[in-house]
C-alpha cells in the first residue's frame, strides 16, 4: 500500500495535554520533584515563586513553564514509581524494589481476579491494577481504605478504578470471594488467611505474602506444609545502584537494602 494511504489509515495520535485533575510531576533546575494535582485557577508555590496551573493545562510532556521568579520546571507524567514515592500515604508503602518482584512471583496477568489484604495506602493495588488485574480489596482500617482509593483514582482515573473494590473488613475472618486467581497479603500474621485462600482460589492459584521479619516468613511457610500449596519459595530483593561517571565506575555508597520478604506458593489439586 502505498505511503500516502497508510496515512490515510492510521488513527489519529492520542490527545495526550495535560488536563484538570491529572498528577504530573515538575523537576526543577536541581532535579528536585514535585508531584501536583491539576485544577483550574490554582498555583503551584515554591520558595522559587508560584507558578499558575493554567500555565500547565493544555501543555505536552516536556514542557517547560516558568515561576513567577524566572525559576524553569520541566514538566511530565510521573511513572508509578514517582508516584508511589510522592503520592500521599497514611501506612507505610512497599518499595517498587519488591513491587516489581511480586508482579513476577503472582504472574499478575490483565484480567486477573486478585484478593488483596492490607492495601495501606494504595501502592500494590495500583501496581497490579496496572498490570491489568481485578483487584478486591479487604482492609481493616477505615481511613486506609478511602486513602487507598484516593490515591489509584489520582493515578489511575476510571481506567483502574472501574476494575477496584476495596471492603472495610477483617481477612483474619475468611475471603468471601471465590473463583480467585491470586491472593496477596501485606499483613501481619499471613498464615492465619492460608485455609481461607485454600478456598477461595483456583487450582493452581498463587499465594503471596509480603512480610517485613523473617520470622514471619517462616511462619507462613510452616502453615503452608501444612496445607494443599506447594512450590513455596521466599526471596528478598536487594537493589544497588551504581555510580558511573566518565572512567569512574563504583556502586553507590548506599542501596535499598532489606525492606521485606516475599514468599509465594502454588495450589496443587489433591
């Protein structure tokens, strides 16, 4: 076909301007980050000045805005691991070191139905919301719950949140739902939900805990000898970074070391 009626035939490029209630992140001169919410008529204020978000609104990526003192801000949509490092939290988050690694050890895959306990303050549900997963959330704590659903609405919008329910109530006491994919627990006694999951998943279903103490890690798989999971495995991701400059080659004098383990297993027809 010839290139002129290729053209013809491709869609149309994705009006991708920034909007009203968008998160984007602007990176100053010093390569400071500041996460902010779109909305018509405010500002953004610094110690560098103020700058109007309508001088934003309608921009691309990339764009480049000035305060009212002459300080630049270049601005951008953040990636998730922005956000979930800026993004308002009432619980502690876990790092996107591990979230990363419980993407691969759930096989968190679009269209996934996931029972998540202990959502905190949103990071994982957006993580596996992303990955294109049904997430159903149980949370003991009221004020986490609606932080939670904050925050993946501010990164997500409809598109992630259509797929997220997230219910006030004690995982400890049994899951409700059936048919399950994965389950995936931040809590602080895991093994105390391994009978419920048991129930509720699939055949060949798939178990995640992420626990802070190895000690609670053994736990968990102490319950989980004694249930129908099998292939259980815990790990723990380190992440160095490394310094490269010119000739200069050396690892970072600092690394996000322990943050928590991650122990996952199988459920095997009897």
């Amino acid at each position: 076909m010839p290139v002129d009626e290729l053209a013809a035939v491709a869609p149309p490029a994705p009006d991708r301007t920034f909007r009203p209630g968008e998160e984007i992140l602007l990176i100053d001169r010093k390569k400071r980050r500041y996460l902010v919410a779109l909305e018509d008529g405010a500002e953004f204020h610094t110690h560098s000045g103020f700058v109007p978000h309508g001088d934003i609104i309608g921009k691309r990526e990339g764009a480049v805005v000035r305060s009212s003192r002459g300080a630049t801000f270049t601005t951008f949509r953040p990636t998730l691991s922005d956000f979930v490092f800026k993004m308002p939290r009432g619980a502690q988050v876990i790092y996107p070191k591990d979230l990363g690694a419980i993407l691969m050890l759930a096989d968190i895959f679009p269209g996934a139905r996931v029972l998540e306990s202990g959502v905190g303050s949103g990071a994982l549900s957006m993580t596996m919301l992303r990955a294109g997963a049904v997430v159903t959330g149980y949370e003991l704590r009221g004020d986490f719950a609606a932080r939670a659903q904050k925050n993946v609405a501010a990164f997500g919008g409809a598109e992630l949140t259509q797929r997220y329910t997230v219910e006030e109530r004690n995982c400890y006491e049994g899951i409700d739902e059936v048919n399950l994919d994965r389950v995936v627990l931040d809590l602080p006694e895991p093994w105390e939900v391994v009978e419920h999951a048991e129930e509720a998943l699939l055949p060949g279903g798939i178990i995640v805990a992420y626990t802070p103490t190895i000690i609670q890690a053994v736990q968990f798989r102490e319950r989980l000898v004694e249930s129908s999971f099998e292939l259980a495995e815990t790990i723990e991701v380190l992440h160095r970074g490394w310094n490269i400059d010119g000739t200069s080659v050396r690892p970072d004098h600092r690394m996000v070391a322990h943050t928590g383990f991650l122990s996952h297993a199988r459920l095997l027809p009897a």
